[in-house]
C-alpha cells in the first residue's frame, strides 16, 4: 500500500503504487469496497465506477437529508509549482487567482483562442503552489494545456491522490466530529486535517448543491477513510447516478452536456467567474468572441427547463418554440429530480426565448414535451457561508 506525509498542501509519497489500472478500465483506491457494498460499477470516462448501490432516488433522498459519501477518485489532481502559479493560471483563464486567499479555491474555465471551454475546473491556493482538480473525461486535455502554456511552471499530476466528497446536510457535522479544528470553515475554504489518524486535505465544497466536504487523501489511506466515515450511522454510500441527479437539481454544469469547446462563458451563464478586473484587461483566451457576447449578447444562453407531466426530457432533445417550427436549442442535461418530484433539464435556447415562463416544445422520442422556461437552481443551495 501507498503511505505518505502530508505538509501544507502536499503529500510526499512513500511509493510509487498508484491506483490499479486494467487494460480497460482504470479503477480508483475504492474499488473493493464498492464491490463489498454491492455497488453496481459501470464505465465512465474510462474507469470502472459506482454507478449506485441501494438505488439512485434512495441515495439522492439520502443525499439531501443526511450524509452521501462518493468516491471522485476519478478526477484528476494537478500541482502547480514555481514563480507565481496563480498569474499562470490566468493566462489559461478568465477567472481570477491572483486575489485568491492562501487555503481557499475557486472554481474556474480553461477556455480556448476560440472562446470555447476547453473544461471547468477547482483551484486551490496554498501559498507556496496551486492544486488544481480536473474532470476525468478531460485530464487527457487539461494536463497537457497546462504543461504547453505554462512558462516557468512544474505541472505535476498526482495519480496517487483520491478524493472522496461527503455531501449533505449532516456531512460536515460528521467531519467535524473527527477534528473540532475544522468548525470555523465556511464555503470555499480549505484546510490540512487529520481524521481518525488519517491526513487528508479537506475542501468544504462539492457538486451537490449541499453542505459538505471533499477530501483529498493518500491513495494508500483512502479505504480506511472511507469505511471510517461509513461507520457511522448518518453516512451511507451514493453513486454517480444520485450525483448526476444532485447537481442537475442544483443547476450545476457537466462538462461535455452543458459544457463543450463550442459553447462559451456567456453562453453557458458563467459570466460570473470573469470579474471585471479580468474583463478590463482582456488577456486571456478567447477575450474577443467573450468579451463581444457580453456586450453584444450571445445567440444562445443556458436557461433551466421544466417539462410538463412526469416524463424526463434527456439530453439531445431537440427544443422548438411550437409544434411545425423548426429545431431552435437543446436539452444538454435532463432527468428526474427526486427533490421536487418533477422532471428537470437544463439546454440552451436563443435570447428572446430564454425569459423565464416562455414555453417551447422538446421531442421526446417523436413524442411533443412542453416545458417551461425555469429559474435555476431548482433546489436552493445550501452551501456554509457563513453569518
């Protein structure tokens, strides 16, 4: 097994083991204890991972009213080491690192010359360097775009890192049962702990909408830290099925659905991670076509969607303003949101249709689906902000 130590920020590895990887598939620190607990494991971005275990509505319920443990270990984690990570980071980008506060992250667009996205990321300050986690299907993209713009940057990936997010409205309570220490974090925040003899590195964020942490821990460790958090009674396991329906709900953007090279900040309704100190400058990719669609307005934009009956609308499905007209926009994410019992999406439709209560039609298997233009999120996030 791996072992390390941990420093602010960094864990300097006793081995070189990293997660298994198949001729297929790649499997993540976890993988026996999925298999223990009965997880149904299916491909995804090129790992075998959880798709559910007790089922994705009892886990999304779970989710939402007390503490979901998921296993994101298939998310790629990158050092960023040298002078001045953070002005680096913004020349691959249009958020802003540079007024970052040490221990805390942002999330964050590479965007393409183009004005495309070329992923959505975190990114973490610890001072002395930038972690920064990627989604898997894009690692492949992302880690070499660092290591070619980059100048007078180390770009270090860690394979033998896992990350494990805790979400829901008793998951921080649980953490914090294990290290008092971290009772004053609040949303974005991010600290060094230790957790049943276990060092990690915990983020108080995650992709649900809830309250809860992400920990980023020894590959060799994060079993142990798994089952720990298990034990108790108000943690039960959640697959990448629950956490599809959980950040749909939560109006949250999945790249390669809601995201994608052709589609841009503004398109996407992302225009709030470009402040204005970067909007002023305009240095960084893509500036001409982003900083056009913002003044000018784009030709699409990202709207809520909530469909008529109990049928979902999935993603792909063509949107039109009336039944004989043609193709207008597209679903990009769609499903059943167990919290408001009721199908939600989310897609992308021209400006003058995108006001919240105008409805358009969505083909649904040839079949006619009104849905209604609907503010996001559809689930109030419930992130500590703090008073």
């Amino acid at each position: 097994m791996l072992s390390g130590t941990w420093t602010e920020g960094v864990l300097t590895s006793h081995s070189d083991e990293v997660p298994a990887v198949s001729e297929q598939l790649k499997t993540t620190p976890l993988h026996r204890l999925h298999q223990e607990l009965g997880a149904r494991l299916v491909p995804f971005a090129g790992w075998e991972m959880p798709i559910q275990y007790e089922g994705v509505v009892a886990e999304h319920n779970w989710c939402r009213s007390s503490a979901a443990l998921f296993d994101v270990s298939h998310m790629a984690v990158v050092e960023l080491w040298g002078d001045h990570p953070a002005a680096a980071l913004e020349t691959v980008s249009p958020a802003a690192f540079t007024t970052l506060g040490e221990r805390r992250q942002r999330y964050g667009l590479f965007t393409t010359d183009d004005g495309g996205i070329i992923d959505d990321f975190m990114a973490i300050n610890w001072g002395d360097h930038f972690t920064v986690v990627v989604n898997a299907s894009r690692a492949h993209v992302d880690i070499p775009h660092l290591t070619e713009r980059l100048d007078r940057i180390e770009v270090r990936p860690r394979p033998d890192i896992a990350l494990i997010a805790l979400q829901g409205p008793e998951a921080a309570d649980v953490v914090i049962g294990h290290d008092p220490s971290l009772s004053d974090t609040v949303f974005l925040d991010t600290r060094m702990t230790e957790l049943g003899g276990l060092q990690a590195a915990a983020f108080r964020a995650g992709y649900t909408g809830e309250d809860g942490f992400e920990l980023a821990v020894d590959t060799g460790n994060a079993e142990a830290l798994a089952r720990l958090l298990l034990s108790d009674e108000r943690v039960r396991p959640a697959g990448l099925g629950a956490r599809d329906t959980l950040r749909l709900e939560a109006g949250l953007c999945l790249y390669g659905n809601d995201l994608d090279l052709t589609t841009s900040p503004v398109e996407a309704d992302l225009k709030w991670t470009i402040p204005k100190r970067r909007r002023e400058a305009g240095d960084f990719p893509g500036a001409e076509r982003i900083l056009r669609e913002w003044a000018e307005g784009p030709s699409r934009i990202r709207v809520g969607l909530a469909p008529q009956g109990r049928r979902p609308v999935r993603d792909g499905a063509e949107l039109r303003p009336s039944p004989d007209s043609d193709p207008v926009g597209v679903v990009s994410s769609g499903g059943f949101g167990p919290t408001v019992e009721a199908p939600v999406a989310m897609g992308y439709l021209p400006p003058e249709l995108a006001e919240l209560g105008t409805e358009v039609i969505a083909d649904v298997r040839g079949n006619d689906v009104v849905c209604t233009v609907a503010s996001l999120p559809f689930t109030p996030h419930r992130f500590n902000r703090g008073a």
